[in-house]
C-alpha cells in the first residue's frame, strides 16, 4: 500500500485503542483527564452506555416526570445523571438497606436494576483508567456536594427575632451562590470534554422554527423528555441523534459555539473574504467564517489576513496604507510624499479636471518595485509594524528610493492654477476666511467652500459671493449666457472672447452680476433696447450646477460647523440673529444700560475691536428696549445701527422735553373724527403712533443723526421750534384723509370692489400707519383714497380692464411681498429703496385707476420693474 503513514494511528489514538470503549466514549474520557473532571465524566459515560435509569410507566406517566424533576438540570441533560448518581450516593451513605434503597428508588421511579448495573460498569469503568494511568483512585470518586449544609453566620444574643432570620436568609443566598458558582465553573469542563467525543452532535437552532441543523446538513428536533426542550438553547450537544418519526436529539445540553473550534480545532474548516486594509488596525484583515461539516460555527470574525495570503495582504497594504495613504504613518518619506500628493490634488480640485495626478496603478508600482515580498525573518509586509520594523534596518538608498518628486506624481504642467485664480482666503472688512476647494460631483462640498465665523454672517454681501473667485468666474458666466434665449445668445458669439472682454471691464464685484451682464450684451449688441428683452427675474430664477455657487460652512468660536449649505438668505434666516447676538458677546466695554441723558461722548459711527483671531468692525448706536429705557448697543450692520439709532435719538429727546411730550399727548386735533372711522385700530394704538410720527419728523426729519453731546443739544432746539407746525401738518392731513375716506365709504357697500377696496384700505391705514408713512408721502395719503372712490366709479364701464391692471399690479406686489418675508425672516432690517417701491406701487395704482388726479412724476408696470431690478 502506498503512503501507508497516513493511515497510521497517533498518540491519542493509541491511548484510545486501550480503553475497552466505544471510541467515542474513549475520547471523552481522554477530555476528561486534561480538563479535570474524570470523576464526573465516569459517571456520565457510564450512564450512556447502559439504558435510562429512569422509568416511566404509561399509566403513571405525569407522577414519574413529577418525581424525576428532583434531579433535573435546566442547562444539560448530562448533568441530570449526576444528580441522580449524587441523590443514590447520599442515601447509600445513610447505610440503608437494600431494601430501603429498592423503595427509595420506586418512590422516585428509577430502575434499582438499572442503577446497580450502572455502578458496575462505573467500577469496570473506574478500574481501567487508574490502570492506564489517567486518574489516580482519589480522581475517580464524586463526593455529592450536602446541599442543605452551610455555613452559618455567628449571631449576637442581641439580635431581635426578625435580625435573625433576615441573617439566616442571607447565608442560604450566598451559600447557594457558591454552590451554583461551582456547578457553573464544572459545567465548561464537563461540556468541553464531551464535545471531543459527540461533536458529530452538535446543532444550531433555526431562528424561525423550532429545529435544529446538524452537520452535514442534517435537521433534528429536541426530544420531548429532554428538560431543555422548553427553553431550546441556540446551540445544543447531544448524546446521540435517533430516528423514530422524526430524528430526534437525546440527552442534550447547551453549549458555547467557540467550544468547538478549540476542543477540534482539526475537525472545522475556516473560510476567508472581504480581505481589505484597516486602518485602526494598521493592518489587512479580513473576515474569518468558522464550519464544522458544513454547519457555521461563527459566522464573522476579523484576523490578519497576512498569515492567510501574504502576497495578497501585501498588495492590500501598499494600495490601502501608502497608496490611498489610509494610516497615521509618521516615516520622513510618507510625509514627504503625502504633501505632495496633497498638493497634486487641490491643483485638481482648483482646475475641477482629474487629469494632473497620475493613476493609482503607477503609484501602487512604484511602492511595489521598492518594497520586499518578506521581511528576513519570513513575516509578510501587510501592517505597519511589520513595515516600520523593515523601515528601520533598511539602508539610506532604499529609504532614499520611496521620496517621490512632484514630476513623478503629474501627467502635465498646471501653471493656470495660481493663487491669483484660486486664491487661499476671501478678504473683507472684517479679515481673510478660508476658502477650501474641492472637485467630487454631487458631494456636499464640491466647487470652492468659504468657511464663516457666525459673528460675521450678518455682514456678508451675498452679490459679492456671486462672484467666486477668478478661476472658476469664467464657468459660471458662461452657463449664464447659455441660459439666455438663441436669439440673445447669439450676440455673445463667440462666447469665450464676449466675456474675456467683459472681464476685462472691471465689473463692479461688490453687485450683482445679471444686470451688469445684461449691459454689456446690450452695448455688444450696440443696441441698448435689448435689456427690455432680457427679463432678470426669469434669468435669476435659472438653476446652474452646484459648484457655480459658493459653499457657506458657518462655524462657531471653536471652529465647530453649525450649518453648511449654498443659500446665504436660508442661512441668514436661520442663525442670522444668533449672529447678531454672537456679535455683541464680549463687547461689554462698549455698551450702556439705563440711559436718561447724553453722557456717552462722542460716538464714532464704526469700532473696531478684537475677538479671538479676527478684527471686526462695529457700529455703535442708541436702542429703545423693549422695557422702554434707552441703551447704547454695538450692532454687527451698518444699516441696523442707524435705525436702532435715530429710534434711540427720538426716545431720548422725548425725555428731555417732557413738557412738550404732556402738551402733545392732550390731543391732535381732527383726532376724534378720525378715530371714529378708522374702527380697526383702537383709539389709543392710533393716538400713540400719530404722536410717534410726529415727534420722528419734528425731531430728526431730514437732519443728520447726532453723534456727540453738542449736536444732540442743538437738535433739541430744532425739536422744540419745529413740533408746533409738524403737529399742524398732521391735522391738517388727518382732516384730508377723513374727508376722503368719508366719500369713498359711501360708495361702498353693494359694489363689486368693495373687497378688494376694505383690504386696501386697511394696508393704507393699517395699524401703524401713521409710523411708517414717511413724510414725502403724508400728503399723497388722501390722493390715494380718492383714486379708489374714482376707480369705484369707473369700474362698471370696463370690468375686464380694471381687473387686468389689477393684475399687473398684483404680480409686483406678490414680489415686493416675498422679499419682506425673506428679510423679516433674516432678522435683516427693509432699506429705504425697497419701502420706497411699495409706494411707487400706490402712484402706479393712481396712474392706473384715477390719471386725472396725476402723479408726481412718470410711472408704468415696465418702469417699475426696472426700478425693481435695481433695487434686488
């Protein structure tokens, strides 16, 4: 016979062939010896190897399951035999009779001829492994533990009845916790030694049924007699697997799955996949599957995969680790080259063309043809300890070979990308900002990120931002003209010249780019009536790819991003009074409370002061609280400054001539008229805001804001010279309006407008009308209540063109409307501009409706809308 070694037996073998026993019960017993429980396992081999002690009579069936549960173990079915065998031992030692023993084992339905039978062979048993020298005859024997003796605690004669029971109770739990701490601790010794000999019988419950899969494939159930039929443990062992109506698992226990593998670790079969570089680890690992037979002992586990497959762990470790430089490796060369690769890419990002670096392919050979296959003492270069061990004894030209040059690394010269075109930082007022750039489609961050302190998102000017930078500008115009209609696209022809010389004609980056775009087609055109044919709206409202827009990181005091997104409005309207807040945070030194005179110097109309890193600008100005005092604020806007401002100047003044303010509050004359037909406000709202609207025109107007005590003072004295004709002027215009609206009211009623007429009227003279109407437009307020009287009586000769003007005028109201709630919803105050087209919208509605009353100078739906461009 050929290559006959193979099939010669080998020391455990031969030591089982000694043993008289199946060969099974042969490899147990050999367990035994090395996990120390040859006492136990005697008793549990012999056992299975002569029929079940216990008996259960048909017609007696539930009292014989009752009796037997005395001596069952929830866990192992293994360990029942050993309580039994436990239980006859204690009352053998009683020195009982046989006859008392044969009634003892009727009470609790064992077969007295089964047990003796069972001691036998355990004799038999006991015998052959002292001879063969596994266990010395002390081993051999079990002394049953005497469950119901313990340790009691020394109690004082002082204790009360109840101390002593509530101490006697508490030996009995730590005694039972000691007993069960041992039953534990044998429990892994007596299970692993019978997985050596039964492993063939090991089974993993299915998780959606009540069987178990076997080796090879095999499926049984749990025998219904088994105390472990109920709970069903995930992986059992089982003495022996018999077929009746279905194959069924006798004398079962429950088991730990990576017993298995470590008491036959010859018998299971391990399966690797996923191989990949970890870099926690600094290694390649992979996933490991342990099989025993097929069944799938441990389904997932991570190992370094080097001592699996060297030369592929190898290639792993130079793409993951040095390629895609995925670790944390401080060697001179990594540094070295990682900087440099660093630097290859950002001209990427910059030029947005994967073109410059060279592939992996090249990079992965350059490592591989200057790293060796295996370190000298035959360990595989897959993880970085390995690595760093190589690294150390190699000779300086070898470590000289890893240095990359920035030639090696690029397939062509950039020279485009300079900071000039891609510069590192956005400059304003208020300091340079990082700008990041990044070329990766559809990622969050892709094109160019500016990274903002909150402190100045407020400040930010959003045209500005259309801007970008230099060398991503050309991109963005050029998709903005290839929005535009043909036959205005075709006046640009050809595109890349067309906006190298509008470039060239130092637009104005601080404003938007549509309308000065919109000019210079024209003026290419050499037609300027072509501006009528571009509508701005439709235009803005087109959507360019993501990267033609600025990235925003908004970040806190600490660097940590609070929002990132590319609609600075949006952004505004989230944290944009959390900015405002943000801003004033530290700058105490500069504010007061409780003002009741000017004492605060000469105010300067901006601040600059430091936080952190940044020098910011501020502006200081007077705040009416809300409580009513007057505060000294420092504001992040210019813009919200002033007008905070001049409502502080007024309140401040108001205080000073108390004697005016008493005067003025005794009533306005034509109040009480007024009062009477403006029935949506109530009489008091009304009277506050006409003595507000009053006191801002007598004692501010048109002047200048003071800024120091002296002009303060002297704008005292215009207060009180100008308040007499200013309160005039109020009356007089509130008798205008009265009247005006006396006629117009009587003509409502039936009629069709009557609606449309009250919501206009309640707009015109709303509640804080009388505030918000600058002065200019006081005396327009009568006109405009008489264009609707006139509108009413027009209306019948032509319904279809007084609905299409209003319809005009309603499509610029819809958009005057939506850049409100766009800056109430930023926190961000209305300029003059936008208050001053609401309105040009009541003259268009004069020259519209009632032409004869005139306007004070020309005014259309088109020329509005133009008006309207320049003001957004």
């Amino acid at each position: 016979m050929k290559n006959n070694q193979k099939y010669q037996l080998t020391p455990l073998g031969k030591k089982m062939a000694r043993l008289p026993l199946d060969p099974k019960i042969s490899r147990i017993l050999l367990a035994a010896q090395k996990h120390d429980c040859m006492a136990e396992m005697l008793i549990i081999v012999s056992a299975l190897s002569i029929q079940d002690p216990r008996e259960r009579p048909l017609e007696v069936r539930d009292l014989a399951n009752k009796a037997h549960e005395r001596f069952a173990d929830k866990q192992s079915d293994f360990l029942t035999y050993l309580n039994i065998w436990d239980s006859f031992q204690r009352e053998r030692d009683k020195k009982l009779s046989n006859k008392q023993l044969i009634q003892w084992c009727h009470q609790y339905f064992l077969s007295h001829l089964r047990m003796r039978e069972w001691r036998e062979l355990h004799t038999q048993l006991v015998e052959t492994v002292v001879e063969m020298g596994l266990a010395s005859k002390e081993q051999t024997f079990r002394q049953p533990e005497n469950l119901s003796l313990f340790e009691q605690s020394e109690l004082s004669d002082n204790l009360d009845l109840s101390a002593k029971l509530k101490q006697k109770q508490l030996d009995k739990k730590n005694h039972r916790a000691n007993v069960q701490a041992k039953k534990q601790a044998s429990y892994e010794q007596i299970h692993r030694a019978l997985l050596t000999g039964l492993v063939a019988n090991v089974g993993q419950k299915l998780p959606d049924a009540n069987d178990y899969i076997g080796a090879r494939g095999s499926h049984f159930h749990l025998f219904p007699a088994s105390n472990l039929f109920k709970s069903k443990p995930k992986w059992v062992l089982a003495a022996e697997l018999t077929e009746t109506s279905k194959l069924y698992a006798r004398d079962v226990a429950s088991i730990q799955p990576e017993w298995i593998e470590q008491e036959t670790p010859h018998l299971v079969r391990y399966h690797y996949f996923e191989p990949h570089w970890e870099r926690k680890r600094g290694e390649v690992v992979a996933s490991e599957r342990v099989t025993l037979y097929g069944l799938t002992v441990l389904p997932r586990r991570t190992v370094a995969y080097g001592r699996v497959a060297p030369d592929e762990a190898r290639e792993l470790f130079i793409r993951g680790a040095l390629v895609a430089q995925e670790c944390d490796l401080q060697a001179a060369f990594f540094v070295h080259n990682k900087k440099l690769i660093k630097e290859v890419i950002d001209l990427e990002n910059k030029s947005r063309k994967q073109d410059i670096l060279i592939d992996d392919e090249i990079l992965f050979d350059f490592y591989h043809r200057r790293l060796p296959e295996k370190l000298p003492n035959g360990k595989p270069l897959a993880d970085i300890r390995t690595f760093e061990m190589w690294l150390k004894h190699a000779d300086d030209e070898t470590i000289k070979s890893l240095f990359l040059n920035k030639e090696d690394l690029m397939q062509h010269a950039a020279a485009h990308v300079t900071e000039e075109q891609f510069p590192k930082f956005w400059k304003t007022a208020d300091g340079k900002f990082k700008l990041l750039y990044r070329f990766e489609p559809h990622h969050p961050m892709d094109g160019v990120t500016l990274i903002v302190p909150l402190t100045v998102l407020n400040r930010i000017n959003p045209h500005q931002l259309e801007w970008l930078v230099q060398g991503m500008i050309r991109e963005k115009l050029q998709l903005l003209i290839k929005a535009l209609p043909k036959q205005i696209r075709r006046v640009c022809v050809p595109v890349p010249e067309f906006i190298t010389q509008f470039l060239l004609s130092e637009p104005d980056t601080s404003a938007p780019i549509l309308p000065q775009l919109a000019h210079a087609i024209a003026k290419h055109a050499g037609d300027m009536r072509l501006l009528e044919q571009i509508d701005l709206n439709e235009w803005a409202a087109f959507r360019l790819p993501e990267h033609c827009y600025f990235n925003l990181k908004i970040v806190d005091d600490g660097g940590q991003e609070l929002v990132m997104g590319r609609d600075l409005i949006h952004i505004q309207q989230q944290l944009g009074k959390s900015a405002s807040l943000t801003f004033r945070d530290n700058t105490q030194e500069f504010e007061r409370e409780n003002i009741t005179v000017w004492d605060i110097g000469t105010l300067p109309e901006s601040i600059k002061f430091a936080r952190g890193k940044q020098q910011l600008v501020g502006y200081l100005g007077l705040q009416k609280e809300k409580d009513g005092k007057i505060a000294l604020r420092l504001f992040d806007t210019e813009l919200v400054a002033e007008q905070s401002h001049r409502k502080g100047v007024i309140a401040l003044i108001q205080l000073q001539l108390k004697d005016h303010m008493k005067d003025l509050n005794k009533g306005i004359q034509g109040f009480t008229q007024a009062a009477m037909l403006l029935k949506h406000i109530a009489p008091d709202t009304l009277k506050d805001d006409l003595t507000a609207a009053i006191c801002d025109r007598a004692f501010i107007g048109d002047d200048e804001l003071p800024r120091n005590e002296k002009d303060f003072k002297e704008q005292i004295k215009r207060a009180k010279s100008r308040l007499p004709a200013v309160k005039e002027a109020v009356s007089r215009y509130l008798g205008e309006i009265t009247d005006a609206y006396t006629e117009l009211n009587a003509k409502l009623g039936k009629h069709p407008l009557t609606p449309l007429i009250r919501e206009r009227l309640n707009v015109l003279l709303g509640v804080g009308f009388a505030s918000r109407t600058p002065w200019t437009q006081w005396a327009r307020l009568p006109v405009y209540i008489k264009a609707m009287s006139l509108r009413l009586d027009k209306y019948s000769g032509n319904p279809a063109r007084d609905t299409a003007r209003e319809n005009d005028i309603q499509e610029l109201e819809t958009m005057l409307a939506e850049k409100l709630n766009n800056l109430a919803r930023q926190n961000l105050p209305i300029s003059d501009g936008i208050k001053m087209f609401a309105w040009q919208i009541e003259e268009l509605r004069v020259s519209l409706f009632a032409q004869e009353l005139r306007t004070p100078s020309p005014v259309s739906v088109k020329r509005s809308l133009k008006v309207w461009g320049k003001i957004c």
